[in-house]
C-alpha cells in the first residue's frame, strides 16, 4: 500500500501546484501573438515571486527581442508588480525539452520546423 496523494479533481485540488498552474496560464495568455519567430520553444520557470520567460531560439533578431520583452511586460501586467517578471534567452540549432527542466513549456516548434 502507498501514502501516495490522489490527483486533483475539480471539487478537491489537495496538492496540486496551483500558483505554477496559474503562472503557466497567464504566460500562456501573455504569449498570444507574440511567440518570436525564430523561438524553438517558450516557457516560464517559477520560484516564488520570481518568474523567468524562457526562449530558445534559432537565431535572436530585434523583432525576437522585442516579442520577449512585450510578453514579460504582459505577464507582469496579469500577475501584478509584486512578481519579478524577467526573460532569458538561450541559442540552440533545435528544442531542448526534458523532463528535468525548471521551466514549464508552453510552445515548441514542430521538428519539421525546427
């Protein structure tokens, strides 16, 4: 026998990470239309009140740059001045995605896009 928690449910969330849930959707949000061309793949990492967008690119042009800095300011907008809303980018040929990420995914290219 286990002492494992049962999963969410909608009438019970018990354990469930709803602060990062709640970061993850309004990135989500804050992201809409605004995902840089060259992103490989975007997400946030959360620790407390910090929360860093992430993007891997291809190449950063100035329009990338720009894309990233409208969805930090959205997201601080949605969240409130009280999070530290930051970005970062990294430059890599394709996506690096893990189950050992810090960061939540919200996008990643296509493989045939990529």
């Amino acid at each position: 026998m286990t002492n494992a928690m049962p999963p969410p449910t909608p009438e019970d969330l018990g354990a469930a990470p709803l602060w990062e849930n709640y970061i993850i959707a309004q990135a989500t949000q804050a992201s809409l239309g605004l995902i840089p061309r060259n992103a490989l793949a975007l997400g946030v990492t959360v620790d407390g009140l910090d929360v860093t967008v992430t993007c891997q690119l291809q190449a950063i042009t100035r329009a990338d740059k720009e894309d990233l800095r409208e969805i930090a300011q959205e997201l601080t907008l949605l969240l409130g001045a009280h999070v530290n809303v930051t970005s970062a980018h990294h430059i890599l040929e394709s996506p690096v995605i893990t189950p050992h990420d810090a960061a939540s995914w919200i996008f990643v290219a296509r493989a045939d896009a990529a």
